[in-house]
C-alpha cells in the first residue's frame, strides 16, 4: 500500500470513528439527510474529483468507506460499496471525461 493510500484509508477510518461515536450526540447530524450525506461520502467523493483519472485510490477509497459504512448500516452488507463505486465510477468514468477540473496533486 502506497502512501496516499495509506492516508485515504487512514483518513476514512477517522471519519468513521468521528461519524458514529461523536456526530449523533449534536443537533445538527440528527436530521435524516445524514443517513445519506455522511462524511465519508464527501470524502470519497473529494479523492475521486482531484484525483486523476487514471488513480486507483479513488476506487481504494469507495472500497474501504463502503466497509467502513456498510459496519454500522442497517441495509444489506454492500449496499454503501455499490453506493461508492458508483459515485467514483460516475466521476471518472463520465464526468472526468467531459470536464476539466484542476488538479493540484
């Protein structure tokens, strides 16, 4: 595992931690839209819009916060990677095709 996929993974577990054991006690996350809208899912989909499009740590990254998710979901276990690849595939498979976003990495 290379180093900025070592972070990714590190970062998401992070996110993870905060999502579930500090997020639901403040107000602000106890709507339903944060059943949807997470942490994770905008971390995902940072690393996949200023990643390259070639990169694989997009892709490592749908993976891990899939798992990361999909632990303390009550959907089906792989409902949340679906979810992920699906946004990263979209994004690079599409979106990167047709637009040009600046990268900085």
């Amino acid at each position: 595992m290379s180093k900025p996929e070592f972070v990714a993974v590190f970062c998401l577990g992070l996110l993870a931690i905060f999502q579930v054991s500090f997020a639901p006690h403040l107000k602000i996350f106890s709507g339903d839209w944060f059943k949807w809208i997470n942490f994770i899912d905008l971390a995902v989909l940072v690393i996949a819009l200023f990643e390259r499009r070639r990169g694989a740590v997009g892709w490592l990254a749908a993976l891990w916060g899939g798992i990361f998710l999909d632990m303390y979901s009550d959907r089906f276990f792989g409902f949340w990677m679906i979810v992920l690849f699906a946004i990263v595939g979209a994004i690079k498979l599409i979106l990167k095709k047709y637009v040009r976003i600046p990268s900085f990495w």
